[in-house]
C-alpha cells in the first residue's frame, strides 16, 4: 500500500482531519479531535489502529503482522504492520473498524457536527 493511497483513504472518512501532535515524522488521523489512526510518515512501516479489545487478541492471534499496539493501551489498539503480512483491503476494513469505534465514542453533540 502507497502512504498517499492510504492518507487519502482516511482522509475521506467523515470529519476525519490529520496533524502531527507528536513530532514532524508521526501523522495522526482524527475525527472529533480524537485519533484513530498513526503512522510513521518517514518509514510507514506500520499503522496504529483502535480495536474491540476481543477482536484484536483474535487478530493478533490469526495473523503475524498484528501485534498490540506500540506505545499504546495495549487492550485497545493494534499495530498492523504493511510488510505485506496483512492484506490491503483487512487493513482498510481495520481503518473503519478503528474510525467507527473513535466516532462512536465521540459526544452526541460533536457527532452532530458531522451529519
């Protein structure tokens, strides 16, 4: 996968927006100000990505390029490696997985803004 195939792909999820809170090298991906997605823009070896905690012990099981999340809460998030271990199109399915959980978190109130 191509980082601006894949910038661009979460770029179009509704009220998603990118920054760089972490340093120049490290693009976050938001929607309501909360992140559910993060790479390394300088290797883009691998994407964070939040997870139903169930759902990310059976993924981390099922395939090698899943591991808990780097720096991260280990119960809900993966890092998803693009080492070609795991598929382009599981990956995007990881990335709505990961944006409609964040969205479903968000206050009703800031949902709205998005409708």
């Amino acid at each position: 996968m191509k980082i601006d195939f894949f910038r661009d792909y979460c770029l179009k999820k509704n009220g998603a927006t990118e920054s760089t809170p972490f340093g120049e090298d490290t693009l976050c991906f938001q929607v309501g100000g909360k992140i559910f997605a993060i790479i390394d823009i300088e290797r883009f070896e691998s994407v964070n990505l939040k997870c139903d905690p169930e759902r990310a012990l059976l993924l981390r099981e099922q395939y090698p390029g899943i591991q808990a999340g780097y720096h991260m809460n280990k119960k809900h998030w993966n890092t998803v490696s693009f080492d070609g271990s795991v598929s382009d199109p599981l990956i995007l399915e990881l990335v709505d997985h990961s944006y409609d959980l964040v969205f479903a978190g968000l206050p009703k109130k800031i949902k709205e803004q998005f409708s």
